[in-house]
C-alpha cells in the first residue's frame, strides 16, 4: 500500500479504494470497488462498509476514492455502506500501516485490535455537534517540582513542542504527587494549550486511578475511558466521543493506543515492562513503540513512565532520543522507602511462628511492629496454593506423566494436580524417578497458602488476599495483612506501614533473559506503596552475596541496573541491542519456510531447536480434519542489526504472504521482538 492509500481524498470518483479484513497475508493490499450511485454521498474514505470478496461477503474500509481504476477489468460493486460515520481516519490508518510493517503484520490484524464494531445505538444517540466546554486553564506543575527537568518539559509541552522524556517516578508521599496525578498534569497542560492527550496504563485499576485524579483535575467530560472490560456500547460510544471531537483527553488500556485523538499533543503510557502492554495477538505489539511511532508521526510530546526502567526505554535514554527526567539525590533518599534484606531460610526452632509463615524472624517482627498503626502488604511471587513440587530428597521438579507439565497442590487435602492438562498424580503416589523417593515438598509457596500461614502467625488481625480471579483495588488504614501477587497489589488508603517481598529467588528465577529486571520492577511497584519511611523487607535473598537486582532495589537506582543490564546485551549480541524474530512451527515446515525467506545479508539464523515444554503447551496446534498438521514445537530466531529492522520485517512479511498464497497447510507464526522468549 502506498502514500496515496492513506489520502482524504474527495468522495467524488466513482471507485472505492477498500481495504478487506482478511488474515490472509498475499491479500493485505487495497482492492477496487465500483461505488453505485445510491452509496455514493456515503462511501466516503474512512468507512466501514460491506463487500463481495471471494465468493463472500466480508466487512472493510474504504480508504480512497479514485476518478479511474489503477486495475484492469470489471470492478465488483460495494454492497452496502455499514454506516456513513468515518470511523478510520487517515492518520489512524497511517498508524496502523506503520504498525504493521514494524512487526511483519497485516493492516487487517491491527484494524481489528484498533477499531471498534460499529453499535448503532450507540451512534445514534450521541450527538454529532460537540457541547460547548470552558476553557482549560494551564495547571500548576505540582509534582514535577520533584524533579528538576520536569517544569522545563511541562513548559515545552505547552509550547507545542514534541519533547520526548523517560520519567522514573519517585515513590508517592501523597495522593498529591502519587504518578496519577502526575499524569493527570501533562493531559491538562496539553489540553490548555489546545492539543489533545493520550495516556495508557497496563490495568483497569490503573485506568481508575487516573480517571479520579482527571476527573478532579479537570472535572467530568473531559475524558473518556477506553478498555476491554467495557461493554460493546460503552466502548463505542467512547470512540464516537473521540472521533467527533467531544473529548480531546483519552485514558485506557492496550487498546486506546489507536484513539484518533483531534489534534494530539501528547501520548504517554505507565510501566513500559508490564506485560500487559505486550498485545498477545497478532501483529503482537507493543504500546509503547505504537505510542513512538504515532508520535513521531504527529509531532505529540512523548512521555515514558514507571518506578523502573525498561531496556527498551534505556536504549533509547542512551541514544539521545529520550531525556531521562529523575529526582535528584536528596528529593530521592527522602522519598524512597528503607529496604532491609532478611536472608533465605527460616529456623523452626528459633524463629517459632515466623518459621511457621515461612518469612524470616526479621521480616515477622517487622510485620508485627508495623500492625499497631496500618496495614501491611505481602507480596508473593505466585497464585495458587502449592504451585510448583519437587522432590523433597533431590529437589527434582515433579512433572506430569502425560504432558511433563507442572505438578501442583490446589488447596490442602487435595491430590496434586498437572497445571497444564489437569491430570492428577497417580492412586499409588509419587515416586521420584531420580531417587526414588515418594515424599514432596513445595519449591515455591502461593498466595492462599501464605494467607493461611501468616493469618496463624498473626492471631487477631484480618487478611486479604488479592491475586487472579479476586484483585483489590484498595485497602483501608486500619490494620490488616494484604497478600498479593505482583501487579495485584491493592493501594492502601494513606500507605503501608510495611512491606513484605517473599520468595526474591522465585523471581529471580524466572526462565526469561529479563528476570533481574523483571523482579526489580515487581519488588520497586510493591515497595513504592508503602509510607514515607517505612520499612520494606526483601527474603529468599542471600545477604553475602552481592546480586545486581538486589542492590538496585536497596539503592532505588532502576537506572544503574538497566544500563549494567544493556551494556551485557550488546557484547553478547541479545535484544534489545539487535533485532530478533521468531519463527514458531513444526521442524519440517520451519525447514521449508527458512529456505522460501529472503533473509537480509546480515541476518543470523539460530535453530531450528525444539521449544521447551512451557512454550510447547502455550503454542501447541490443533491437528487438522486429516491429521497431519506438525505440531508446533519448534522455534527459530532470526537475529538482525537494529539497522535492519525494515529489511528483516520486509522479507519475513513476504515468507507470509508467499506461504499464504500457495494455501501451506502447517502453519508459521512470525513474530518480531518476542518478549517472552527473552
């Protein structure tokens, strides 16, 4: 698709430009339709509209209108105008184009993700004409008097200027200069100079939390919410109020990344590291280069923010593209809480009910003194109750007979369970295939197991449990025991009086090339919650031995840890210092895709090897109606310079469209910048 696909042209010619929604890669291109005369006032550039593509009838978007067909032959009519609204606009649609090429995607996969169905309902109900709103006056900086260059770009900001800044926020030590209201400053400070804002969280509780601090910032009206949980009708009619300019102030989930925002002059997004930012279908995406990529387009200031920092983010802090805005060193040693190491084991004897909760007797009589006046936050590294068992003599991972899946414990009296396929341990019990031995033992705890045990450990005050299926948004302030899983951790209503971080090596060791990163945002994100002053406590860390994570959490310097971090990834060739593709199928058919590609001279291709048994079970496919579909169990990495990134997404585009045309019954799954595989 070329320049002229994404024109507002005159909706005068009588050929329609229409991009189809189809999956199909050799098909991701415009075709031509002949506009009856009946459609013509309405099958303007920008709307959905029905067509006949073969032999079916399929839904699309107009995007030009043309005076003369650029293809020979007879043109198929459109059918019909599914309505007149121009819900794609050209510079979401550019969006989309780029964001395609960037991750070797189709146009229709990030249609999909990035406009909603159409509700008549609600588009009929939402007036065409925007109510007359007063003006917005420019704020006063507020919490960014922490930071020293934070009033300088608040002041390009509103200047119009597109400064581009990765913000590490300081712990809150208030409501008044918590990260919400933080953000809620730069939309208002956009939106008084005339430009709209665009900002996305990872959560819906996140999502919450700004709504209020807009809301009392700028009061109602003037934004809207855009997330998945929303209701059909909900969801568009937000859209609506964005497209037709009734809201200049966007606030959401993944999704919101493709509101068409009138005049947009700032997009900022919070946590770049969570992975719920990652969209897990295809192009799979990321927020934060689709928020670059936009505003690179458009000229929007660009604001990166998070109690930590990602490599992506500090690559491009060391490029020069973003301007790091930090708290100096005495703003930061005020506000950052104190983090005391407790050590990995407990003794039964010594440390009595604090050995019963497995935490240390240092992290018990932390709790303990911290109950008299606040609540106290746990937070534990998984779910469930007994996740993960071993053998209790040589500590061997039990795994299931059927599918070598993981062997868990559900809830006390229960048989242990396959986490994968279901499948329970046998009636005649364990027998370790290393050993011998037929006793387990736990290799990480849970959080409903550590409820039980803490609420024993401490007799007389309540405990709340948030994780999967049940999460807190807040908590009170009068004493309790809050446990939670990392990112369900609940805000409490003036802070915690302590913090618990159990388990440090389960993070730790986590099977991916981020896992001391990853478990520094965790730990920060837990530890930013707790009162100025206030006690954090890490266990299942060694105190003797000096591990990066670990510091970088004592000295609340997520820098230093990102930057030790890029400088390993560029001598060892690893991403996000190179550029890395996935290629996910059966060994024959990545076989045959790698000798159809036509790779880059600099590209390096490492595999086929067969996946590990985790990835295995996520990705497996379906077999066919004839049985022969291979199994996709294997992966190869393509490696790239980041120089290359347009060549290598280019060629693996046409591996796609090229096996989608001759009809490949195995299919190959391409992805770019596969985060969890590092």
């Amino acid at each position: 698709m070329g320049d002229e696909d994404i024109e507002q042209r005159p909706a005068a010619g009588p050929v329609a430009a229409v991009v189809v929604e189809t999956p199909l890669a050799h098909l991701d291109r415009v075709f031509e339709y002949a506009v009856p005369d009946e459609l013509a006032a309405d099958a303007v550039p920008g709307v959905r509209v029905r067509v006949r593509f073969s032999g079916r009838e399929l839904d699309g978007f107009v995007v030009a209108r043309r005076e003369q067909p650029q293809h020979d032959g007879r043109l198929t009519p459109l059918r019909r105008v599914v309505s007149p609204e121009p819900v794609l606009t050209p510079e979401v649609l550019a969006l989309c184009r780029a964001v395609a090429d960037r991750y070797a995607g189709t146009l229709s996969d990030v249609l999909r993700l990035a406009v909603p169905k159409r509700h008549a309902t609600a588009e009929h109900n939402l007036p065409l004409e925007c109510p007359p709103q007063d003006e917005v006056t420019a704020p006063a900086p507020g919490p960014w008097t922490a930071y020293p260059a934070g009033p300088a770009w608040l002041r390009r900001l509103a200047e119009g200027e597109g400064p581009a800044a990765a913000w590490t926020a300081l712990p809150a030590r208030g409501r008044q200069d918590d990260w919400p209201e933080a953000l809620a400053v730069a939309a208002a400070t956009a939106l008084a100079a005339g430009r709209g804002a665009l900002l996305v969280v990872p959560d819906h509780r996140d999502v919450d939390r700004l709504d209020a601090a807009l809301t009392a910032l700028l009061g109602k009206g003037r934004h809207v919410r855009l997330t998945a949980d929303q209701g059909p009708q909900a969801r568009y009619t937000a859209w609506l109020k964005v497209l037709r300019g009734h809201a200049r102030v966007v606030i959401g989930t993944r999704a919101a990344a493709f509101a068409p925002v009138h005049d947009l002059g700032l997009v900022a997004w919070w946590d770049d590291g969570d992975d719920l930012l990652a969209e897990p279908r295809a192009p799979y995406h990321h927020v934060g280069v689709v928020l670059e990529l936009r505003a690179a387009a458009t000229g929007a200031a660009l604001l990166a923010g998070g109690h930590s920092r990602s490599l992506r983010l500090q690559v491009g802090v060391e490029s020069g593209t973003l301007v790091p805005v930090e708290a100096d060193g005495a703003a930061l040693r005020a506000a950052a809480p104190r983090v005391t190491i407790a050590g990995e084991g407990v003794d039964e004897e010594r440390d009595g009910p604090a050995a019963r909760a497995h935490i240390p007797s240092r992290a018990w009589r932390v709790a303990k003194d911290a109950l008299v006046d606040g609540p106290v936050l746990v937070q534990v590294p998984r779910r469930g109750y007994l996740p993960a068992l071993s053998c209790a003599e040589c500590r061997t991972p039990v795994r299931c007979a059927r599918c070598q899946g993981p062997v868990a414990l559900g809830a006390a009296g229960t048989a242990p369970t396959c986490r994968w396929c279901g499948l329970a341990l046998a009636g005649s019990g364990f027998e370790c295939a290393h050993c011998g031995s037929r006793r387990l033992r736990s290799s990480v705890t849970g959080a409903r197991r550590t409820a039980e045990e803490i609420g024993r450990a401490f007799p007389g005050f309540p405990v709340h449990t948030s994780g999967s299926g049940e999460v807190l948004a807040t908590v009170g302030r009068e004493p309790a025991l809050v446990i939670a899983t990392p990112g369900a951790e609940p805000v409490a209503d003036g802070g915690y009086t302590a913090v618990l971080l159990l388990d440090a090596w389960a993070s730790l060791d986590l099977p991916v090339l981020d896992a001391p990163l990853e478990a520094l945002r965790r730990w920060m994100a837990a530890a930013a919650l707790a009162r100025q002053g206030r006690a954090v406590v890490l266990s299942g860390a060694p105190e003797a031995v000096a591990l990066p994570a670990v510091e970088a959490l004592v000295r609340w310097d997520p820098a230093w840890l990102a930057a030790r971090e890029l400088e390993e990834r560029r001598e060892l060739g690893l991403p996000p210092a190179v550029r890395m593709a996935q290629l996910i199928g059966g060994r024959r058919p990545l076989e045959e895709a790698l000798e159809q590609a036509d790779l880059p001279a600099w590209a390096q291709v490492l595999g086929p090897v067969r996946l590990s048994p985790a990835a295995a079970a996520l990705r497996r496919s379906a077999v066919d109606t004839d049985g022969d579909r291979a199994p996709a169990d294997h992966h190869v990495l393509v490696r790239v310079p980041l120089g290359e990134t347009n060549a290598l997404t280019r060629a693996l585009l046409a591996l796609k469209a090229f096996r989608s045309a001759r009809k490949e019954a195995d299919a190959v799954t391409v992805r770019v910048d596969p985060l969890d595989t590092f």
